[in-house]
C-alpha cells in the first residue's frame, strides 16, 4: 500500500522539477544577458586630460653611499707601486751599465796610450859603449883538419 502514499509524491516531486527547470532557464536568461551587456563596447571617460602632469616629489635627504674599496682599485695600486718598482730598478741598472761603459772606455783609452808609447822607436845604447868590448875565448876543442872528398866517376860506356 505503498503506491498511493507515492502517488500523491509525484506531483510534488514534478512541482519541484518544474521549479528547477524553470529557475535554470531564468539563470540561464540572466548570464546571456549579463554576456551580452559585456560584449558591448563602452569607452571610459579620458580622466588623464583631466590630471596635472606628474611631477617627481624630490626628497632632499639623499642617500650616502659607503666607502666601497673595489679590488680592481686595490689591484691597480699595487700594481702602479709594482710599476715604479720596475722602472726605478730599470733606471739603476741603465745608470749602472752607462757607469760601466764609460769606465770600459777609459781603460781602452789608456790601454791604447800604452800601446801606442810602446809603438815609439827609443834610440838605444850601442852594446859595450859602457863596459868592456866582447873577447872571444879560446876553444878547447882541435881545430878540423879538411880532407878532399872522394869523388867518382864513372865512365857511362860499358
């Protein structure tokens, strides 16, 4: 016996089905409308005429910057130090080779003039002039006898 309790369901059932039905289609009207409402083009008013320029608001409490050592800066210190370094040194040894060439020159200098003293005919003494005149001694050796030598000859006839 439970059919005529549902049969008076249904109606109510189909009332709230109807409603649904009815109440989705009314959404579905308002969204279309709500889409076609968008899809029209509607300028906004140009309110940018309207303004002042823009004007940067200058603040007069500026930034300090930090005492920022770079490394390029450090390195170019030492290296501008390493540089006098060389040139300095460069100038000692140009300074001590320029002292040793001119030294060098002086002592061919005065190595030519010795040459060149010793180069000059000096006159000198005729040997015994102030001694005793050279006397040849006597030999203790027999003093050769010549003989003729041996001379043959032969007749080239056989």
């Amino acid at each position: 016996m439970d059919y005529p309790d549902r049969v008076g369901e249904i109606p109510r059932v189909l009332a709230r089905s109807e409603f649904a039905k009815r109440m989705f289609k009314e959404k579905v009207e308002r969204e279309r409308m709500q889409q076609a409402e968008q899809s029209k083009f509607r300028a906004r008013e140009c309110e940018v005429i309207k303004r002042k320029p823009f004007q940067p608001i200058l603040e007069h409490n500026r930034t300090k910057p930090d005492d920022v050592v770079l490394h390029s800066t450090v390195r170019a210190n030492e290296r501008r130090k390493f540089e006098e370094y060389l040139g300095e040194k460069n100038r000692l040894k140009e300074e001590h080779e320029k002292e040793e060439r001119a030294r060098q020159e002086i002592e061919a200098q005065e190595a030519l003039k010795i040459y060149r003293r010793k180069l000059e005919f000096k006159a000198r003494p005729v040997p015994g002039s102030n001694c005793e005149p050279y006397r040849p001694q006597p030999s203790s050796r027999l003093l050769t006898v010549p003989a003729t030598p041996f001379v043959l000859k032969r007749s080239h006839s056989k």
